[in-house]
C-alpha cells in the first residue's frame, strides 16, 4: 500500500512539473508553444509545437519558460 501511494505521489509531482515554453523564431518571428525543448549541438532546438503538432528544429531561436496562466491563455488565442 505504501509503494503504491509512492508511485501515485511520484506521478503527480511529474505531471505537475511539466514545463511549459514558447519558443520565437527571431528571423521568422513565428511562435511556438510547447512542453519540451532539446538543445542539440551548435545551439538549435528540437521540439514538438502544442498548436500545430510539427515537429520543428531551429537553428536560432528565443526560448521562455511559461506560466501555467500564460500557458493556458496563448492556447486559447
């Protein structure tokens, strides 16, 4: 029972934790939301945008972690 409880506690502290980013191409100034980014060598990003669903690499770009307020408005946009 108690390693159960564990487990339901771990899971909830990881959903709640997600980050939440918007990513501005500074060239395009095209924006992007999404929960996870990862830096890949030479300084580009890799991500999956939130609104669109694509895939998206960008050599250059502007990365702000969001708050869940912030979040929940620029999906609603």
């Amino acid at each position: 029972m108690k390693r159960l409880i564990l487990i339901l506690l771990l899971v909830t502290l990881t959903v709640g934790c997600r980050g939440r980013f918007m990513v501005t191409d500074p060239v395009t100034q095209n924006v992007y939301y999404t929960t996870r980014v990862h830096k890949k060598l030479g300084g580009a990003v890799k991500f999956k945008d939130a609104r669109s669903g694509q895939r998206v690499t960008l050599q250059n770009s502007q990365v702000k972690k969001l708050t869940k307020g912030e979040w929940v408005r620029a999906l609603a946009e």
